[in-house]
C-alpha cells in the first residue's frame, strides 16, 4: 500500500497533508506546494516506500494524480 499525499486548498494557500507525517506543510503557491509534495514522494520511493500524490483544485476537483513506486527493496509504509 502506498503513502497517501495530497495537495489541497487551505484558505488562501495551499497545504501538503498526509498520515505519513504530523504536521501539514502549508504553501502561498499551489505549484510550490505540488513542488514539495513531489519531491517528497519521490524522496519516500528512493527510501523504499511507495507514494502517490494526488492534487486537488479550490473546487475541490481532482487536478492530477502521480505514482512514485518504491525503488529499493524495502517496503515499509508509515502509519
């Protein structure tokens, strides 16, 4: 089962959230915050972790969806 990050509207910015970590990255710029949201899951993969990051529109519309498949042998998701 992959880690779940999302990219959603929070206010007039946008936030990174995800059960993998504790605390929601939040982001003036949409495309900073798919940036990091990216980065993460690629940087979760290279760890053996399989990620998926889904980005989401103010409207609530699913704006894109990216896998990044674990690339080592390890494949232990967070809880």
């Amino acid at each position: 089962m992959a880690l779940k990050i999302s990219v959603v509207p929070a206010g007039l910015g946008w936030a990174v959230r995800s059960n993998g970590f504790d605390n929601e990255m939040i982001f003036a710029a949409g495309a900073k915050a798919e940036a990091a949201a990216r980065d993460l899951a690629r940087r979760y993969a290279q760890n053996g972790v399989s990620a998926e990051v889904s980005i989401f529109l103010r409207d609530g519309a699913l704006a894109g969806h990216f896998a990044h498949p674990a690339t080592s042998v390890r494949e232990a998701v967070p809880a």
